[in-house]
C-alpha cells in the first residue's frame, strides 16, 4: 500500500491556489521525502495553471520550475533517493476524484518516459467540497495496473 501525507503548510497552498483556479483545472509536480517503506510525504509542489507534468517540464525545459527543482535538491543536501520527484498533482473542479482515461496515459507516458526516470510515479487528484480539501492518490508503475493509495492530510483527525 502506498501512502502520501500531505503536512498542512501544502494543505493550506492547495486550498489557495484551487480558491484562486475556482473552475479552472490546475496541478503541477510533486516533491517529496520517502520517509518509510510505501510513504511519501510532499515537501515542495509547483502550481501551474494547466495541469503541467514532468514530462511537459522536461520537454519544455520551464526555467522557473527548473529552478524550483534545483533549490529542492539542493535544500535537501542531493539526497535522491530520500528526496525526489513522486509524481503529479491536479484538479477535478467539477469532477469525481477519480483519474480520466487521459490522465493514465500521462501518467504511463511519465513512467515509462527515460528523460524523466522515474519507475513510478503518484498521482494526486484534487477539489475542494464545500471549503474542505478533499483528494485521492493513485500509483502508476511501468508494466503494473494503476493502484488506489491511501491519502494522509497530516494533522487532521478523522
Ligand atoms: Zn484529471
């Protein structure tokens, strides 16, 4: 089972940036710290206003994102295989948070892409429902059916 914790400070700039986008889809790229066996927790997130992917970065070579990579790896003193890209996130304003047709081909396009690198990738689904940040995360690996994770929002009680 793969587990993604969200701390709050991401909670609180989710909740803003999709305040901001209000029916207009958003995402951008996740970073984060693999803190134990199948957990993830996001240190860092870009927010574009379409759903901009690594992949798009990589091939577009965005300098501010570009940027934004650096200064991660490099607060995180380059320690890759605690610190690193996991995946994507984006919005379903209007929709169900469950991954479109198109949305898994990305995600497989990411995976298996070698300019990335990455041998899997999650993927973060997004709203809010009245005020309240909700979101379902989803694993992506090359030659593997896409797997439901678990969603932790750090610090709220369920
Ligand atoms: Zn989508």
């Amino acid at each position: 089972m793969i587990n993604l914790i969200v701390p709050i400070d991401i909670q609180e700039r989710l909740t803003l940036a999709l305040l901001n986008a209000g029916t207009r889809e958003i995402g951008g790229v996740l970073l984060g710290e693999h803190t134990d066996e199948g957990v993830f927790r996001i240190h860092e997130l870009t927010v574009q206003p379409q759903g901009g992917t690594i992949v798009t970065f990589v091939r577009k070579i965005e300098d501010s994102l570009r940027q934004s990579l650096r200064n991660f790896f490099h607060k995180t003193n380059f320690e890759y295989t605690r610190f690193n890209y996991v995946g994507e996130w984006h919005s379903h304003p209007s929709f169900s948070l469950t991954p479109s047709t198109h949305d898994k081909q990305s995600m497989y396009e990411i995976v298996n892409d070698p300019n990335v690198g990455a041998n899997f990738a999650l993927l973060l689904i997004t709203k809010l429902q009245q005020g309240k940040l909700i979101g379902k995360v989803y694993l992506f690996a090359p030659g593997f059916e896409m797997v439901t994770g678990h969603l932790i929002m750090e610090g709220i009680s369920k």
